[in-house]
C-alpha cells in the first residue's frame, strides 16, 4: 500500500522522523489542514481520495482524534477499483461506529458488494459487517450474508467468513436471525466436503443449538456421523491434519456441540460414539513426544471425557477417564495439569460415587500450592465439588490453612465456598461455629455480610427465645406446658433479659391473648406495668399491645393482627446466590457447573422451568441485604438434610418440533395403499422417489426404505429423520448412521428398527433433507399402524362366537355404519373387502357367518410392554342400502376402537386400480 503512495510513505517517515511529540503533533495538523483544504475543493480522483483516507486512517491508529474523511471513506466503498474499496472499508471499521448515522449511507454499497460475483467484494463487505454491523444493518443485511452462505455457488473461503459474520452478528443482536427457520439449511452445511466450512458453520451452529435445541436437533446425528468420519474412517484432506492429528478444532468443537443435548435413545447412534469416544482414548493412552502433537490429542481427549461423563457416568468409559486423569493432574505441564483438575471437577459435579477421585484427594489439595494461579484456581474448584458428609471436615480444614497464604485474588472466592461448605455439612453447631470463627479470624475483610449474618444466627439468644415462644401454642396440650406454666417460666426469666429480647417478649404476650384467653387478666397486667418503664421501645409496644389487649373479646382485629404466620417459601442460600453472581454466564456457556452433583441437577431442573433470569442471582444491590436475612430461615445443622433432598435423575431435553406433512394428490393414496401391503412407492417426485418394504413378527418389525435419486446431479447434505409423536407406545431407529450423499441416478437403502411397546393411533413420520440446487425438505407418514403388529389366529365357528360374546359390548366393542361404493356390475366388492382386511393382518375366518357376504376375522395383537390382546371383527354389508357395519371387538377397548377407525377409513376410500 505504502509503496505505490509516495504522500503517504513521506508522511509515515516524517512522523516516525519527529524527535518529540510537539514535532509530531505539528506535523500530522499541518497534514489534516492541508486534507482538510482538499476535501473542500473537491473535484479529487479515486487516486487522490484513497491517498489521503489512507494518512486519516494512520493518524487515527496513532491516537489523535479524527473528523474528518468520513462521506470520502464512503465514497470509496462505491469504488470498482479494489485498492481503493479495500481503504474505503478499512476507514469505515475504524473511524466509525455502529450508531453513526454514516453507516446508513454505505448499507446500499455493502448490499451491492455482497451480490457480486467477485470474491474479494463479498469478502470485504463481510468483514465490515463484522466488525461494525449494528442493529440496523444487521436487519437490513442479514438475509444477504445469508445468501452467501448457502448458496452453492459461494467459494469455500466466502463461506468461511458468511459463517462467523452470522455468528458475529447472533452475538450481538441475536433477534434478528430467525434460527429455528434457518436451522435445516445451516446443519446441511456440516456436510460440506471442505473441513474449513465445516469448522467455522460448526461454531455458528454451536451458538443458536444452545438457544434453539429442538430446532437443531438434526445436528446430532450429523456431529457423530462427522466423527466417525475423521476418527475411525480418517476421511480428511491431509492439509487438515494438524501434527496427524485430523482437524482437532473440529473434533473439539463436535464434542462440545454433543454436550449440549440429553443423550441419544437410539442404540446406533450411541455404539458409533462409544467407539469415537473409546479410539480417541486409546490413541493418548501413550503420549508422544512431539509436544504439538500431544497438545493436540489432549484437547480432544479432556473435551472426549467430559462427552463421556455427559453420556453416562457409569460407563466403562468413564473408568478409563478417572484413571487418565489422576495420571494428567500430576502432569509436569501446567496446562495438563490445569485441563485434569477441571475435567475432574467435571466428574465430581457428576458422577454418583466420588471414590474414584477421592483416592487422589492428596495430590488434589497439594495442587492448592502451585506455582500457577490458574492451577490452584482449578484445585480450589474441585475440593468444593468433590466435598461430601465423609471428607468434609478434612477439606474446609485445608482449605482454612492454606486461606491464610493463598492469593488476594483467589481469598473472596475461598471465604465463599468455605462457608457454603461449612453450612452445608455442619454435624454439629460448635464445629459450625468453631470453623466460621475462623474464617472470619483468618479472611479479615474478605468475609461478606452474608457470612456475618449466618454464623450470628447460631449464638443469638434471644432468637431462640422468639422461636420458642412464637409457637408456644403447639405444645400447650402436653403435660407441664400449659399456656400458665409457660408464661410463669419465661416471664421470671425477664428481669434477666437485655431490652431488645424483652421487647420480643412482649410481642409474645399479644400473640397469646389471642392464642392463651385463659391468661389475658396477667397478660394485661403485664402490659400496664411496661407503660410506664423508661425504654422508648418498650413502653411504646406496651402501650399498643395494652390497647388492643382492651378491646372487646368479639372484636376481630386482635384476631386478624396476631393470625399465625405462614410457612416460609423454600429460599436459596444468600452464600450460593453470591457464588452465582460471581460466576456469571460467559461465551462459553458450560453444561455443567462446580458444586456437586446436587448443583448440576439444580441447575438442569432450573432450565427445564425456563426461566428468563435467575432473579436471586441478578437482583439488585439494594435488596441484597434483605435477601440475606430472610435467607436465614434455612439454616439446617443435619448432615442428612441435603444429601437425600434430590433424585439422581437424568433431565432430558426431548425435541418437541412436529414436522410439517408435505401435500401431494397422490400421497394420501400411497400411503393407504401401504397400509394394506408391505412393499410399494411412499412418496415420488422429479428428483427422489421413496420407496418401502416392510416385515413383521409379534411386536417386532423391519422397514427398508428406498431412496432414489433421480436426477443427473448428486443429492449431497442428505439427512433422513424420523419423528416419533409417542415415543412410550413405539420404538423406530435407524439400524446405522444415514448417508449424506446420493450418487445420481442412484439408490440407497436404510433399514428402520421397530417396536411396539404399547397402543400408539399416530404413525411415526420420515423427515428427508437435500440440496439439489436448492434446499429440499420431505415429509411422509411411514405406513406404521397398530393393525401391522397382529397376527394370525385360527378360530373354528363356535369357539369364535363363544369369544364374542365373552367379550361383550361396549365399551370393549367399536362399532360404525358407513356408505360403500358397489361394483360396476352392482355387486359387493367382496375382493376389496377381503384384501382390506387380510391386508391388516387379520386371519379372514370362512364358513363362520351364514351369509356369504359377511366377512369375520380374528388376530391377536402383540405388545413388548402391554403384552398380547386380543381382537375379533366382523364386516357386514348391505347392497340395497349400500351401506356397511363394521364391529370390532378386543379386551382392551382402546385397541377395539383404534383398529375399527383404521379399517373404516381405507373401506370408505373409493377403489382404484
């Protein structure tokens, strides 16, 4: 740039040549006026423009105010020439924020850039919209960088930058991208045969999957299936092997990406990643000594471990990691080490047995001394997750000794997670007491009112006075505690008692003249001998108390005043609302937090309620204080008390999204057709046909779906999903992971797994994706019915009657009438009728009904969890009437009438050849 503008490279030499500041100032006014005096005159070429933009934008990087250059910058932009758009928008991200209202005026120019059909104006026009999009050009822009981004004509490196600009502006104004709308079309691109895309639209993906799970789910099955790719098959470019090691920032970003959703029901999915997950441990079961290399194979393996603890805390996966970790956190690199101990407290927050980590419970605590914060930090955190009832008092103790030399900037932190430690597991109020004390004796300053108000909770006797008193009435029936007794024994004790726990006494004493009648006359008493007593506070609620003491015993107001408390609400710890405030949300968004096991499902019971912000957590600093002393209330000294508070549950996230059915005229007709076969055409138009074979046997079933390019182009980010609206009543997986792409003119085969459980009425629904030019989304009914899952019974004419009418009527009998369609010849479609029912697994009884034109038909239904029921049908038609009754009749009525609305409706369909 410099050497093809002299002005510019004598102007950087005269400034760099200034031996003190007054030179340099001197110089660079002279230049501006003389800018200045330029830009005012006008009639300036490209050339010209670009030369003195160029001094504006090197002055500014050296610190002095500009204000000038700004309409110039923007006229450049405009520019066809790329030396003089490159200075234009280099001038734009650096003079101009995202509130100028000059932005406004180059939105047209940028729009324009990023519709070329050159790459290098597609490139800088991202970058700007990068670096200064504001809201208003973020909305204006959005859809085009969209655009850019999925359109197969983009180059790779177009890609690259459309991916993070979308992602820079999600962070930013995340209201204006419509993910769940986008999320199909964005996933397909993990598909992209250059890793480069496919790392960079991984990070876009892992920001909206964490706002937008059910929307992204696809991209679970296309992580695993990209892993599987590069770990067990290798398939990578070697320009994308980082010391052999392929794409690890790839690899890192997928396994994060997996953490972020409940674990996958379906067996396939889960056998390809536990053998992704069982090679990447393998392959650093030996380090290398190549440290690049290790660098690499550690940041995928602590991000592999963490996935594993994720997925199942009791596999054997889990019990290689434990062993691989305690072998890295006394690692003599620090950034092993300091990966170990996080990890670790990952397992901690957990797993259901801590045994495995409190075998290295020694060198975790020795860790508290090293000589990196960062590592001592990650000690710190870890001793407070893997704290129980058993070693609770050995780890507060080491944590008391070592707070008295730790870091300033690791103490607030410690005095916190003491406390809560403390409060949590105190077996006794001394040893409670005893440890706050010296808390408070070792951390001086460093310990927060939120610890002055607990551990004063403890000793505070007039507390327990107002605790035993305000609920006197619960123990005036039992023996020596009479509302008399209780007041002679408390009330000799008064002349004994500070003013303050008085005053608490007498606030007592109203609460049992509404409570105590029977003792009012010395209650008042009382009340009239305080009137007089010197201390404001307490002649004052004398004489309010005597005063409503007096009135009229059918008078409610005393009632209403002194009406017994309500329980407390469940409270968070002011301690943990502290903590939580301390460790706000980050970019990083962990699944996971420090503090046990009971924390994390917290945690996750608390997304499932999904709230928009923890209220405790950011309320502000002027209620704090209140917060803390209503907090008070739940102090609990049991040791028991927490630890079988919660359920080792695993809170799943489920999508929920229903896809939408793709219309067709002859959709409908394939799909009943299939009802009644097990082989034929589901679906078909100009580019794919869809076609499916089917098997059954009792509650098992195989369908093989056939899918048919029938284009001359690939169909590529070909993604098959099946939707399950009861997932309880049937099962449906795919038996390996679906292919990504269709050769032209070509056919693939996927074979579906299926089990009944239970009656489900709604089949399960097959999702197909591509790009073919453009994205493509299908969505069909698979012919999966209940009738499918029935199977033949042989019935002779009596004992069939004997069943009907052992049966009986409603509610186990379904019956319908409904019109029918003769045959040309004016005739019952007997054929029809015998194929519908046959054709729904029923065995078609002959010789059972005395007119041959009636059709009876047994099977039995079979069921993995209901088990076996049983179903009898029987078909009567009317040719003069040209109306038909069907009955059917099973032990459970649900079946019965599920079975006669299947059949009703491909009986009613009008017969077609």
């Amino acid at each position: 740039m410099a050497t093809s503008m002299r002005g510019l490279t004598q102007f950087i030499a005269d400034i760099r040549g200034a031996r003190v500041r007054e030179l340099e100032e001197k110089r660079i006014n002279k230049e501006m006026a003389h800018i200045r005096k330029k830009f005012k005159d006008g009639n300036l070429d490209g050339y010209q423009k670009k030369k003195y933009v160029a001094k504006i934008i090197f002055t500014y990087i050296l610190g002095y105010k500009v204000d000038v250059g700004h309409m110039e910058a923007v006229n450049l932009i405009a520019s066809p020439k790329y030396s003089e758009k490159q200075i234009g928008y280099l001038a734009v991200t650096l003079l101009m924020h995202e509130n100028s209202d000059f932005l406004r005026l180059v939105v047209n120019s940028i729009r324009k850039d990023l519709d070329s059909n050159h790459e290098i104006d597609n490139c800088l026009a991202l970058h700007a919209i990068a670096n200064v999009g504001g809201s208003e050009m973020a909305e204006a822009l959005v859809e085009d960088v969209h655009r850019l981004l999925i359109s197969p004509t983009s180059q790779n490196f177009v890609k690259k930058k459309a991916a993070l600009t979308l992602l820079r502006l999600y962070r930013k104004h995340p209201e204006v991208i419509p993910a769940p709308e986008w999320a199909l079309r964005i996933v397909s691109i993990m598909d992209d045969q250059d890793l480069g895309v496919v790392v960079c639209v991984t990070s876009l993906v892992m920001a909206l999957a964490q706002d937008h799970l059910d929307a992204f789910a696809v991209c679970y099955t296309k992580a695993v299936d990209r892993l599987h790719r590069l770990v067990i098959e290798h398939e990578y470019a070697a320009t994308y092997a980082y010391y052999k090691v392929p794409s690890p920032w790839l690899q890192v970003k997928l396994l994060r990406l997996l953490q972020y959703y409940s674990p996958s029901e379906d067996p396939t999915i889960r056998s390809v990643l536990h053998n992704v997950l069982q090679t990447i441990m393998n392959n650093c079961a030996e380090p290398s000594r190549n440290v690049q290399h290790n660098n690499a194979q550690h940041a995928i393996l602590f991000e592999a471990i963490s996935l594993a603890i994720h997925l199942d805390t009791n596999s054997p996966l889990v019990g290689t990691a434990a062993v691989l970790l305690a072998r890295f956190i006394s690692s003599k690199e620090t950034n092993v080490r300091y990966l170990g101990l996080d990890t670790m407290a990952h397992l901690a927050g957990r797993a259901d047995s801590l045994d495995p980590i409190k075998r290295h419970q020694g060198t975790i605590i020795l860790s508290l001394r090293d000589k990196d914060i960062s590592v001592r930090r990650r000690a710190l955190d870890l001793l407070y997750s893997m704290c129980d009832v058993d070693n609770s008092e050995l780890i507060v103790g080491e944590l008391l000794r070592y707070l008295r030399v730790a870091d300033y900037a690791l103490r607030e932190e410690m005095v916190l997670k003491i406390a809560i430690l403390t409060e949590k597991y105190a077996t006794s109020y001394k040893w409670y007491v005893d440890t706050i004390l010296q808390l408070i004796s070792a951390a001086g300053e460093h310990v927060g009112d939120e610890v002055w108000y607990r551990v004063v909770q403890i000793p505070l006797p007039h507390m327990k006075v107002w605790l035993k008193l305000a609920y006197g009435h619960l123990i005036a029936n039992e023996s020596g505690y009479s509302p008399l007794e209780q007041f002679q024994l408390l009330h000799s004790k008064s002349q004994f008692c500070v003013a303050s726990t008085r005053s608490l006494l007498l606030s007592t004493y109203i609460k049992w003249v509404n409570v105590f009648p029977e003792i009012k006359p010395q209650l008042l008493n009382i009340f009239e001998r305080y009137r007089h007593v010197l201390d404001a506070e307490l002649q004052q609620r004398a004489c309010e108390f005597y005063a409503l003491a007096s009135r009229p015993d059918d008078d409610e107001l005393l009632q209403n005043i002194c009406e017994e408390m309500p329980p407390f609400p469940p409270r968070v710890s002011a301690l943990l609302g502290r903590l939580n405030r301390k460790h706000g949300d980050t970019e990083d968004k962990r699944t996971w937090i420090h503090g046990g096991k009971e924390a994390n499902l917290d945690r996750e019971v608390a997304r499932q309620k999904t709230l928009p912000a923890d209220t405790i957590n950011n309320s502000a600093d002027q209620r704090v204080e209140q917060d803390i002393v209503n907090s008070l209330a739940g102090l609990e000294m049991s040791s028991t008390a927490t630890a079988n508070q919660y359920e080792a549950q695993n809170i799943a996230v489920v999508p929920t999204g229903k896809p939408r059915l793709t219309n067709g005229s002859n959709i409908e007709r394939w799909f009943e057709k299939l009802i009644c076969s097990s082989e034929g055409v589901l679906y078909e138009d100009v580019q794919i046909q869809i076609g499916v074979k089917s098997r059954y046997q009792g509650h098992i079933g195989q369908l093989a779906i056939y899918l048919g390019n029938k284009i001359s182009a690939p169909l590529t980010s070909f993604i098959t999903t099946v939707h399950v609206e009861d997932t309880d009543a049937i099962s449906v997986t795919f038996a390996k992971i679906p292919p990504s792409t269709v050769s032209p003119r070509s056919q693939i085969q996927q074979l579906l797994h299926i089990e009944c459980k239970k009656l489900f009425t709604v089949p399960p629904v097959l999702t197909v994706s591509f790009l073919a030019g453009a994205h493509q989304t299908v969505s069909v009914r698979l012919p999966i019915v209940v009738t499918k899952f029935l199977e033949h019974v042989k019935l002779g004419q009596s004992d069939f009657f004997e069943r009907w009418k052992l049966i009986g009527g409603p509610p186990r009998e379904a019956q319908s009438v409904f019109p029918i369609e003769l045959t040309t010849s004016g005739q019952i479609d007997i054929a029809k009728n015998r194929q519908v029912i046959s054709g729904h697994h029923f065995n078609i009884l002959d010789d059972i009904d005395p007119n041959p034109n009636n059709l009876v038909a047994a099977g039995v239904l079979h069921m993995s969890t209901d088990g076996k029921v049983g179903c009898l049908l029987r078909l009567e038609p009317n040719r003069d009437a040209k109306l038909c009754r069907l009955t059917t009749r099973s032990t459970s009525e649900d079946v019965a009438g599920e079975v006669q609305r299947l059949l009703q409706k491909i009986l009613t369909t009008p017969h077609s050849a």
